[in-house]
C-alpha cells in the first residue's frame, strides 16, 4: 500500500508544481482518500459476528495473560494455600480423603517418638535443640478447606495456576510465531524476490526441513536443546525449538507472494526511481504482503500453543518450575484416577476456550483481508 | 515413466544429504560432546576420554561426518548409548508395534472420514452440515492429551472394557485386546480435521460442470457422488494421504507413551530423554528418505488415478 501512495503522491507532486498547472484550469477538487486495505479489512471483520466474537475472547485472554505478567493477578499462583487437593467451593460438601491422610500423616508425626534415649546418641542434645527451635516464631499458616475451582496436590489454586499456565503458554505460542514468522518472511522475500542461486539454495533448505517429518524434527531439536543447554534457559529453548522447525509453510507463502510481487509495475517503478533491493524488498513489497503473514502469525500461534501444550507434557517443553497448560495437564493424569478433575478441567477448557476462539478469528481474519478467497 | 521415475530419484540425492548434514550440524556440532551426558556426574577426566574415543567424538569432523555417512548407507548406527543394544535391532523390533495401532488407524479414519465427508459435502449449508462443521472446530481445539487422559481414564479405569496399558508378545492379543482403545482414541480425535479438509475437496468438485452434465443425463445420485466426484476428489485427498503415510511409521507416539506400547514413537521419547543421540539420528534419517519415496509413489499414483496427469 505505501508504495502506491507513494506514487499517487509524487505523480499528483508534478501536477500542482508551480508552473505546470495550465492557467485558467481549475485544480482538481481533491478526490476522496479511498479507504485502505486495512481499514477495509477492519470493516469485512466488523460485520463477521463469529469473528468478533472470537476476537473479543482473544482480546480477553491476551489482558488477562497481560495483568498476570504484571503481576496484578495470579500473582502468588504459588502459595499452597490450601488442603491438599482441596475441593472446588461448589463441591464443599464432598469427602477428600488425600487431605484427611496427609493430616493424620502430619498429626502421627507430631505425636511422641518412641523413646529409644538408651540407644540413641543424640539424646542428650534433644532438650537443648528443643529450647531452640522454641524461639524462633513459627507462623501456622491456615489452609483452606476449598478453593474457588479446587487445589492442586500441594493445595495451590488451581483457577490462579490456570491463569499462569495460559501466561505461560500463550506467551511461547506468540514469541515462536512471532519468530517463526519473521524466519519464514526473511527467506520467503530473499528467495521469491532474488530467485536463481538464492532461491535454489532456500529451496533445498525447505525441502531439507520438510522432508523429516514434523515431530521428529522437533524432538530432534529437543534432544540436543535438552543435552546441551545451548539453547538457553526457561522459555528460550521451546521457543527456538518451535520456530526453528516451524517456518517452512511461511516461507513458501512468503516466496509465491514475492515472485508474484516481484515483476508488477510499482516495484519496477521503484527500481525506477533508483530505491535499492532492501528498499523494494521491505518498504515496497513487505506491506503488500504483510497480511499473509498476519494470517500465518494467528495460524501458528494456535499449532504452537497446542505444540508447546504437548511438549510440555512430555517435559521437554517449560522447566519445572514453570506451570504451563501442558504441566498441567500432566498432573492431572494421575489426579483423574483418584477422582481430582478440576485440574484437568481447568487446563483443558481454558485451553479449549482460546483456541477454539483464536481459530475462529484466524478464519475471519483470512476472510476479511482476502475476500477474493471466500 | 521409467525415466520421470529415474529423475526423481537423481533428485533426491541433493535432499538426502542435506538431511544428512543437517543431522550431522545439530548432534555433532550443536550437540558437542555427548562424552559428559555419558559418564554423568560423577567421572574422572580419564574415563571422559574414553568414552570420546569409543564414540570417535575426538576425531575431526570431517571424520566424524564420514563416519555418519557411512552409517547411514551400511544400516549400521552402532549401539544405542544408554542401553548398549544394537540401534538396527531396536528400530526393527519397535516397528512391528507402530504398525499394529497405526495402519487401522490410517485405514479406518480414512474411509470414515471420506463417507462422512461426501454425506456432508452432499447436504452442505444445510444445518446438519453446519452443526458437523461447528462440532469438529470445537473437537480439534481440544488438545490431544486431553482426550487421551479422560478416554483412557473412562473406558480402561472406570468402565473397564479395555486394558489401561500394556502389550503381549501375540499378534492376535494385541490386536484384539491391546489395541484398539488406543486405534478408537487416535480415529476420533484425528476424524475431525481430517473430514473438514476432505468436505473442502469434495465441495470444489461438487459445483464443476461435469457433475451438472452427469445429472442432466439422468446419472442416479448415488452414481453422480460415487463415481464422478469421488474419482475427482481423489487427487488431493491422495496427496494429503501421501503427507500422512510417513507419519505412520513414527505412530502416535503419545498413545504408544500413555498406552506403553513399545513401538518407535516411545522409543524416540526415550531416547530424547536419555539423550540417545544414535536413536534418534538413526531413525530422523531414516523416516526422512522414507517420506521422500512415499512422496515419489504418490505422485506416480496420480497417473493411476488421473490419466491425464503426464509425467514431463
């Protein structure tokens, strides 16, 4: 788009110099700016129920995921706070049978030891100990018996973990698009606009990558992540892992809309008015192109959160002191069978809700910004 | 053909060995040295070396790479580094149960999802067809996990129709008793996508000419979808076979891992975790050049099912 406003502009620029315009002519009243593809788009998106729908519940999840960054929410998701296991508030009534063992576990060990100070060669020192432990102030903390949708193992809500696991992987599902996607256009527009050798080269490069089947490429990249540690810490690692192998459906994309791109007339009038290859490639051709790319950063955030969902599980996704929907979904396979299913609930629907929602506004968005496709 | 066929293969020399250095690039360079994953925490610098020299980690990398080639074209990867057996003989044993869950899964979820794709192609906008669409968008955002979590949960725990887990040395038992909780798990959660794509395949050849003409010479309906459609709509949904075939060969492997089935998929996750790097080169390789001839069989396969595919 810019580059055609570019244009319109400087051809309009040679019109109204001073001079050029015929006396006696009247300059052309201004003609009214027409509407942008973006603003468009926006309007297409506007009219698509489903579509805002679905971008309202994005829009929702991404504040909420916003504030528990910040902090203003979830912030102390991992305070255990409550009985162990302890039942939804909806469900107060209900028996939790783990809690009442751990108590009783906790109430034995409180209770005197068996006497063995004949044997025993630390039983002199005892009484001393015993003083000392006596001054320092143990606060006892009081556990909840229920939490607004149930806690965990360790009695952590599981509602404010929900919240910091869908912070978690959200988020490693945006930056890996995000990466990806700049990955995928770099080498799209290089190979799509340069052709011959460098296209060559990315060709083989895509068919390299896209030969290994999907998930041994990513378990491949794990693998060594996991050995080495060179990918970095916390996040890094899925991120890089998840991008790295997730950029081939991009680029190919990316490389038609740049050959089909590359021979049109603005561009050659660009190369006309001398702009170099960078200039063309992203200040003339990106934003032509840019709502590809956008669609493909919405598709891939979605694959990449159930991606990461599903590494995670597997444990070569977040460490582990890190909760994403993928962790846990892992704890709650144990928890089903002794009948804990809030965890599993909240992880799975929460996870559900968006990406059900994020699919639905990709498709709208795809909609929107490509009409002719529908 | 003979010659389209030849070329083909001269071309994938190229791409195999870029698989070859890409794998190579990753666990040999990126990877380091594994001597230290090896001996563990706890190991003297002397036992260090060792195990560098068994491995060949010391020799340069040309060497290195050579000796990865080699591997490769021999069949020969070694021993696995964690449990000493040969890396030939696990993925032959492993295979046998891949296939035992994954080529039912293939036939049944394909057939299912063909008839119930031409059944709602054939209806389409009407309100069933809305309410299938709407049901399988809702069915694919659920993640796999947890579908595997509450199936397994359900029909192997509480109602008890199926083993939980587990896998026999007879065929027979585990294809009748083994098997198919993890087959139904894997049809039903990979119908829905599968049925959308393939409904997008049949409406594309529902509104061609050639469909009006076949009713207009009175073609009963049922002649109409099941021959003139279905033979149209056959192409892509060859091609998308074509991208699942290789994916059979790895399987589920979150099945094979929730359903402890000892097949290739739980053999990789193993390996990740151990950081059995010959494991998982040997099988990355190898499933690469598999993927690059079923890729070759499919395009020969369209002239079968199109004659008027040509080979250039």
């Amino acid at each position: 788009m810019s580059a055609g406003k570019e244009l319109q502009q400087s051809s309009s620029g040679v019109i109204a110099a001073p001079g050029q315009v015929p006396s006696g002519v009247q300059p052309p009243p201004p003609a009214q700016e027409s509407p942008g593809l973006w603003t468009l788009a926006w309007r297409r998106l506007r009219q698509d129920t489903v579509g805002m729908v679905s971008l309202v519940i994005v829009v929702f999840f991404l504040v909420m995921i916003a504030a528990s960054y910040f902090g203003l929410i979830a912030k102390d998701w991992n305070r255990e706070k409550g009985v162990s296991y302890a039942n939804p508030s909806f469900l107060a009534g209900a028996e939790n049978l783990e809690a009442k063992a751990m108590a009783e576990k906790a109430a034995a060990a409180k209770s005197p030891p068996v006497d063995l100070s004949d044997v025993d060669p630390l039983a002199p020192r005892y009484k001393e100990w015993e003083e000392r432990a006596a001054k320092i102030a143990v606060t006892e903390t009081k556990r909840a018996e229920t939490l607004p949708f149930g806690g965990d193992k360790w009695g952590r809500d599981v509602l404010q973990k929900a919240v910091k696991g869908a912070e978690v992987s959200i988020f490693v599902g945006l930056l890996a698009a995000l990466l990806a996607v700049s990955i995928g256009t770099m080498l799209g527009a290089a190979a799509g606009y340069f052709g011959r050798w460098v296209n060559d080269l990315l060709e083989w490069f895509y068919n390299i990558f896209t030969s290994i089947p999907y998930i041994l490429l990513i378990l491949s990249f794990a693998a060594v992540a996991a050995a080495t540690g060179k990918f970095g810490k916390g996040i890094v690692p899925i991120v890089l892992i998840l991008s790295l192998t997730g950029w081939t459906g991009i680029y190919r994309l990316i490389r038609a809309e740049y050959i089909k791109h590359g021979s049109r007339e603005y561009v050659k009038a660009a190369q006309a008015i001398g702009a170099s290859n960078f200039s063309r490639m992203f200040h003339h051709i990106l934003p032509n192109v840019s709502h590809v790319a956008l669609v493909q950063l919405s598709q891939h955030t979605v694959s990449f959160i159930k991606a990461e969902v599903i590494l995670s599980f597997l444990g070569f996704g977040v460490p582990v002191d890190m909760v994403s929907w993928g962790t846990m979904l892992a704890e709650a396979q144990n928890e089903l069978v002794i009948g804990k299913w809030w965890q599993l609930a909240a992880a799975g629907a929460s996870m559900a809700i968006l990406v059900t929602a994020f699919s639905l506004f990709t498709d709208s968005l795809r909609d929107a910004l490509d009409p002719k496709l529908k | 053909m003979t010659a389209y066929v030849i070329r083909r293969l001269w071309q994938m020399i190229p791409t195999i060995a870029g698989v070859i250095l890409l794998i190579f690039f990753l666990f040999n360079w990126v990877g380091g040295d594994p001597a230290q994953v090896l001996a563990g925490k706890i190991s003297n610098p002397e036992q260090i070396a060792n195990i560098r020299r068994q491995l060949g980690v010391d020799q340069p990398y040309w060497y290195q790479l050579l000796v990865f080639v080699k591997q490769v074209f021999t069949f020969d990867f070694g021993r696995s580094w964690s449990t000493n057996e040969e890396v030939s003989h696990i993925l032959l044993t492993r295979v046998g149960p891949t296939l035992t869950i994954m080529v039912p899964v293939l036939i049944i979820e394909t057939s299912l999802a063909v008839l119930f794709a031409i059944m709602v192609a054939y209806v389409r906008g009407s309100l069933t067809d809305r309410v299938i669409m709407i049901v399988c968008t809702t069915a694919m955002s659920i993640s796999f996990l947890v579908y595997i979590i509450v199936f397994q949960w359900l029909f192997g725990f509480v109602l008890g129709w199926f083993p939980v887990q587990g896998w026999s040395e007879s065929f027979v038992r585990n294809l009748t008793s083994y098997a198919p909780l993890p087959i139904m798990l894997a049809v039903a959660v990979g119908l829905a996508p599968e049925l959308r794509l393939y409904r997008s395949f049949f409406l594309d050849e529902i509104n061609q000419d050639y469909v009006r003409t076949a009713r207009a010479k009175g073609l009963p309906e049922k002649a109409v979808m099941m021959k003139h459609v279905l033979r149209n709509a056959m192409i892509p949904i060859l091609t998308n076979l074509g991208i699942l075939l290789p994916g059979v060969f790895v399987g589920s492997f979150l099945l094979e891992v929730f359903f402890s089935i000892p097949g290739l998929g739980r053999e990789i996750i193993t390996a990740v975790n151990r950081s059995d790097f010959p494991v998982i080169k040997a099988v990355t390789v190898y499933l690469a050049i598999l993927t690059m001839v079923v890729n070759l069989v499919v395009d020969v396969m369209y002239k079968f099912v199109d004659p008027r595919v040509s080979f250039k």
